[in-house]
C-alpha cells in the first residue's frame, strides 16, 4: 500500500555566493498555495546556538532535551510576505537556523478535518481553528539547516492540498464543539485529576512526551487563554514546591526570547501559590497580556493553571477570578467521568501521531482501541470513522497482516457502503494477496461510488499503484481499469 496524493512541493535551494562577507548572508524565497503566491504570511526565522542543539529538533525530544530545546534557539524578528508572496532575511550569519510558515487557508465543503503531516524536511499541521493571533490555521514547520559562510538560501514553500491518506499524513480530530461546564485531566494509571471550569470554548487534552496531562481551553469568546497541566512528581508536592518547580523554566523560557515582564508579583493563599506578571513585550512586539500561572500540589502530583489575556485592561480580572475559583486538585479521584467520546478522540491522537512516526503496528492498536469503542457507542461524525477505518486498515496492511486490514474495510464498507475508498483499499489488500478477480470486482464498486469521495481527496489510479504491481501485466486487469476510467 501506497500514498495516494502528494501534500505539497518544497524546494531548499543553495545560492552561492563566494563574495558574501561573513555575515551579510540572506535567506529568502517564496510562500504559495496551489502555485498562488500567498501575501501577508507570517514567517519565523531561528537561529540555533550550535549544531548539537540543532540535532535535538530532528528526533523526538525527551523530557531533558525539551528543556535544553527551549535554552538553544532564538527567533529572529517575525515578517510578513509581500504582495508577491515574497520574503527575505539579510545579513545573517553562517550557523544553524531553521524556519517556519503561517498562512490561512480556506478549507475544502464538506465535514472539517484537521490534518498533520510529516514530510520531507517538513511538519504541516491545518485545521479548522485559527492560531491565538486569529489570522492562522495552517503551519509549516521545516528542519534545521546549515548557513554556510559560502552561500545563502532560497527556501520556497508551496502548499498543495489539504487531505492525504498516504503514511506521511494523518487526519485527526478536531477540537470537540465549544460547551460549558467542568473538565478534568489525569494521567493514565495514576490516581488523581484537575478539576476546573475553563469557561465556553472547546477542550483539548493531551498526554506529553514528559509524561504530563495537559488541557487547552483558548477559543473562549472573551479571548482569555487558558491551559492546565498536571504533573507527577518525586517530592512531597505542596502549592508552594509545585512553584518552585515549575515556575523557573517558564521564566526562563520567556526571558530567553527577549520578553519583558512588568509588575511581577508571587502570592499564596488557600493552597493556591501564584505567580502574576504583565507581558509587556514578546519577540519585538508590544502585547499588553496579562498572565497568571496558579499552582497546587499534593501527595506525588503538581497542578498549574496558565490564563492570560492579551490587551489586557483592569476589568478582565473578574474573568481570571472566575476560572481559578473553580479550581480543584483531587488526588484521590480515578477520573472515571471522562467520556467515552474523549476517550475515542484521545485513541485517535495517539494513533495518528504513530502512524506518522511510520510506527504501523503501533498505530493499529491504537486505531483499533477507538474502532471498538465505536462499535459499542457512535460518536464519530462521518468523516472521522472514514478516517479510522481507513488508516487502521492501511496499519494492518503496511505491516503484512492482511487478514486484519481486509476485515478492517468489510467493516467500513457494511457501515458506510457507498464510500468509495473503502472498496479501492480492500481491492489494495486483495492485489497485495495476489488475487485478481477479486481486486477487479471491488475496484468496479469503488468506480461506481467515485461521486462520493470526501471533499478534497483525490481518487486513486490503479495502473500507478503498487498494490497492483502483480497484475500490471496481465491485459485482462490493465483493460478492466481503463474500461472503469472511460467517463
């Protein structure tokens, strides 16, 4: 089984230039969409210390090398592309950098995804939601590179398509729909949870490679950021330990980026220690945020809660009371309330970020987690099932174990019948099996539901895919297909 469609076309292009003096070297090119040139993207230039902390940005960082990532780059000031998409970084000097894009782009009709892509020396993610800034939903982030004393670079990026199937990408769930009320995090096998009431937005949980519980709540109507983590810790915790812990890498991650902090004040009160400060300054631009950071600790667990609130004026305060208000570490509680639909949602997470890893039979089990807690309980919009079927179907099959994939899509297909990949993707494992007739008779389904393919993906051409390679010379399969081609 193979990719079906291309995500996008990236070029990372040498200039020489021998006469450039030592540090007036440039990096410059063109941000585009479908070959458009995109005008007023954001774009981030960084400068890595040296070439071993750049080496820490191509691997999946552990808890130590995140902290060590936060002290060995610095960005350069933001810019925006020109009416002709373009941008320019001028007198640089050689070392490591690397770069990233953000754009708007319009999404396709149809049911909303959100998709994450590892490609090339690129991360893509797009979606649904807009970044803090309310201009963004899509991001390139490339790999660190090399600026030689010799020559520039022209770093191009142009941005192709938003859905893919193949392994570089993977859809994944979007954001649940904004609603009211309590949310909880905790850490899977580990008694306690967070408690708190984040306001109207949407949630989104996560579990980091640290091993900490994280919630993002930053879609509230009255712009009020908030985040909330919760952490398993080797010492005694107390709000005030809890603090002490956390608190001196946040400083130092804002400090390290130039950032200036105004009426920086630390309190504790009712098992709540805090530390609050005005954002005045971040990157070279004036912000005006307020932020508060609370903490609470007890038994082996540490909990803070980050608000902030950009253009922050004296009559926001009543919005950061009401959150913390509703604040509650309890380390006793199971979090047994969380719903079957999160725990769907999670499954999927944690199945695309394997399935991007290239981590297949990792990513199966994952998939299949969600699978069967579908089976018992629909929460899926129709998309998404698509997506889960698809992929996990796609795991079994790139990792040999066909039985389970061509189980996989019968399940789809007696689900959704007149979705036309499910058919073209058992017609893949049936080619991988090396039996033709069959491949034949569910390529003529996937042919006759072509209409319904999802808005935005591309349907596949079986005489370029490799799933079929056994049968491409044999005339009988080469003439069904063209027969199912003919309009």
């Amino acid at each position: 089984m193979t990719p079906k469609t291309i995500l996008l076309v990236t070029m990372l292009l040498p200039v020489s230039t021998s006469a450039t003096a030592q540090n007036d070297l440039t990096v410059s090119g063109t941000l585009s969409f479908q070959g458009k040139p995109f005008a007023g993207g954001l774009v981030v230039l960084a400068h890595w210390k040296d070439q071993k902390c750049a080496r820490f940005a191509t691997r999946n960082p552990s808890p130590r090398d995140t902290r060590r990532l936060e002290q060995c780059s610095e960005d350069l000031p933001w810019i925006n592309t020109d009416a002709q998409g373009n941008y320019s970084y001028t007198h640089l000097a050689p070392g490591w950098y690397d770069i990233r894009f953000l754009w708007y782009v319009e999404l396709p009709a149809g049911p909303v995804q959100n998709i994450h892509c590892l490609t090339g020396d690129w991360e893509v993610l797009a979606g649904a939601e807009k970044d803090k800034s309310g201009k963004y939903n899509a991001f390139a982030q490339g790999r660190p590179f090399e600026l030689k004393p010799t020559e520039s670079k022209q770093i191009n990026f142009d941005y192709q398509s938003l859905v893919n199937r193949g392994p570089g990408c993977a859809p994944y769930p979007p954001s649940p729909a904004a609603k009211p009320g309590k949310a909880m995090i905790g850490i899977p096998g580990v008694e306690g949870v967070l408690e708190l009431d984040p306001g109207v937005t949407p949630r989104q949980s996560q579990l980091r490679a640290d091993g900490t519980a994280e919630l993002q709540a930053v879609a509230r109507a009255d712009h009020l950021l908030v985040t909330a983590f919760l952490q398993k810790v080797a010492f005694a915790a107390t709000a005030e330990g809890c603090r002490a812990e956390r608190w001196p890498r946040s400083e130092h991650a804002l400090r390290s980026r130039k950032a200036k902090l105004d009426e920086v004040r630390q309190t504790s009160r009712e098992g709540m220690a805090k530390v609050e400060f005005m954002l005045v300054q971040f990157q070279g631009q004036d912000l005006r945020m307020r932020d508060v950071h609370a903490y609470l600790g007890a038994r082996d667990l540490c909990a803070e809660v980050h608000l902030s609130k950009v253009a922050f004026v004296p009559e926001d305060q009543k919005l950061f009371d009401e959150v913390l208000a509703t604040v509650r570490l309890l380390p006793d509680d199971t979090g047994q309330a969380q719903g079957q639909a999160s725990k769907v949602n999670d499954y999927l997470r944690d199945a695309s970020r394997l399935y991007l890893q290239h981590k297949y039979a990792a990513a199966a089990e994952s998939y299949q987690k969600a699978l069967d807690l579908e089976k018992q309980q629909h929460t899926l919009d129709p998309t998404m099932f698509r997506v889960m079927v698809d992929n996990l179907g796609m795991s079994y099959g790139l990792t040999g174990n066909l039985s389970k994939a061509k189980e996989t899509f019968e399940y789809g297909i007696a689900q959704d019948p007149q979705y036309p990949l499910f058919y073209y993707n058992l017609a893949c494992t049936y080619g991988e099996m090396g039996q033709m007739d069959e491949s034949l008779e569910q390529l003529r389904l996937a042919y006759r539901y072509k209409a319904n393919i999802i808005a935005g993906e591309s349907f596949p051409d079986p005489l370029k895919d490799d799933s079929f390679r056994k049968f491409l010379s044999d005339q009988k399969f080469v003439d069904a297909v063209h027969a199912m081609q003919r309009p």
